[in-house]
C-alpha cells in the first residue's frame, strides 16, 4: 500500500522538473503510470467479478444452516461482507453460519473487491440408526444392522480392522477380538450421517461336569448333581421328559423309563 501511495504522490503531486525529469520524461512517466494504475484497477475489477459456488453440508438433519470458514474459500481477504441474506459486516469469517443461498464479497485492504462466494446448503441423510444381535457368544455370529435410508450408501467400521459396504453385514466365528464399537455411516451425495453400537462377545462359561448316583435301584431317588459354575443358570433334560433348572436335581422313585 505505501508503494501505491507514492505512485498516487508522483503522478498528482507538482515536482520540480529539474530534480527528477525533463518535461518530455516526466509526461511521459506520469502516463505510463496513468496506465499502469488503470489496469491494476480493472485487473481487481474483474478478479472481482468471479462468483465462486460452493457446496457444504448442513450441521444437522432438517436444520437448513451450516457453519463454514470465509477464508477456506477466498484467500488473502482483510474483510468480508455479507451480500445475502441480511446484509451487512461479517464479524467472524472463521465461524459464519450460512444458509442456502447466502452469498458474501471478499475486499482486500484497499478495500477493493477479490471476489464473490456464494453457498449451496446439502440436506444430511437420516440417521442410520445402528444396532445389532449384542450380546453374542463367542463362535457364534455378530449380525449388525443399519436403519434404511431412501437412496443412501453404507459404510462401516470396527474392531479389528472390520469393515464392509453392506446395509446389515454379518461377522462369522466372533472372538474377543471382534467386541467394541462399530460404526456405520449413510452417505448421500457430500452428505454423511453416523451412528454406533456395541458390540459384547461373551466367552463360554467353564464346563458344567455333570454326576449322579448311578446305578440306583428302581423305587429308590436318582440325584444328578453340576460342577458350580460362577454365575451360571442351569437347564437340565433326559429320559421320559425330564428337564429342571435346579443345579442338583433329584428324580424320586426311579423306574426303567
């Protein structure tokens, strides 16, 4: 800016002739300059005429308004102003909220126009609700679902290096290793929405040896007894029907059946 200031300074201010330049070099100068500065200031005009069009995504489903960086889009800006909606003087570039349509002007320090942006707001997909057949036993499978989404491509993420593009994909023979948290996102266009779930994969329980009395004689009890596994229910069945919950059954007044 000071260099522009002199030139302004040289071409207007009245200069002795004899310090500088002959009258036929100083006309000369001055016009070289004259044209100089009129090509700066149409070079500006016309950077300023570009209107860039730019597409972001809305913060939330159904919310309509985005929060985007000013300067992301047009460099080298001292000041922005809001041309639509609601114009006037953007306070905070950094953190502006825009809405479909809103479209602002960059000034350098001049202040002359460095160009127009304006915004396209992207409706996000639904959430794709996650979910799955948690807690599972290990060997068994992991099935994990996604909520549909009209027009929507899934992705999902997890536990050792999981990953798959299925709407509801399946993990065969889980183990330890394949317990947390899986994630899977809805992508529609620029526009993503996530959701999560977890995932427990439950070891065996120790083995419940079983035992009895056997051989008893027929009128006489058959008492059926489990090793206590820690925090374990129990669901017994055998001959005839029987079938009971208790650790320890007894079956009074045994016969051949």
């Amino acid at each position: 800016m000071k260099h522009f200031y002199e030139l302004l300074k040289l071409i207007f201010t009245p200069l002795s002739i004899d310090k500088y330049f002959s009258i036929r070099e100083l006309r000369y100068t001055r016009k070289s300059l004259i044209l100089f500065l009129i090509s700066l200031f149409f070079l500006h005009f016309n950077t300023s005429d570009v209107l860039a069009q730019e597409n972001v995504c809305e913060d939330s489903p159904g919310s309509g308004t985005a929060i985007v960086n000013l300067n992301d889009y047009i460099g080298g800006a001292d000041s922005w102003y809001r041309d639509n909606p609601n114009p006037g003087t953007v306070t905070d570039p950094t953190s502006e909220q825009v809405v479909d349509g809103s479209s602002y002007t960059a000034f350098d320090a001049v202040p002359i126009s460095i160009g127009s942006v304006s915004f396209i707001v992207n409706s996000l997909p639904a959430t794709p609700t996650a979910g799955s057949n948690s807690p599972v036993c290990q060997g068994t499978a992991i099935n994990l679902t996604a909520a549909t989404v009209s027009g929507a491509s899934y992705s999902w993420s997890g536990p050792n290096s999981f990953s798959s593009n299925a709407q509801n994909p399946s993990i065969a023979n889980a183990t330890a290793v394949n317990a947390g948290t899986y994630i899977v996102t809805a992508t529609i266009g620029l526009c993503s929405s996530s959701s999560s779930t977890a995932v427990v994969v439950t070891p065996p329980p120790a083995t419940p040896t079983a035992g009895s009395n056997s051989p008893v004689c027929q009128g006489t009890a058959i008492n059926l007894t489990a090793a206590t596994v820690s925090g374990a229910s129990y669901s017994w069945s055998g001959p005839n029907s029987f079938s009971s919950n208790a650790q320890n059954p007894s079956i009074a007044n045994a016969t051949a059946v």
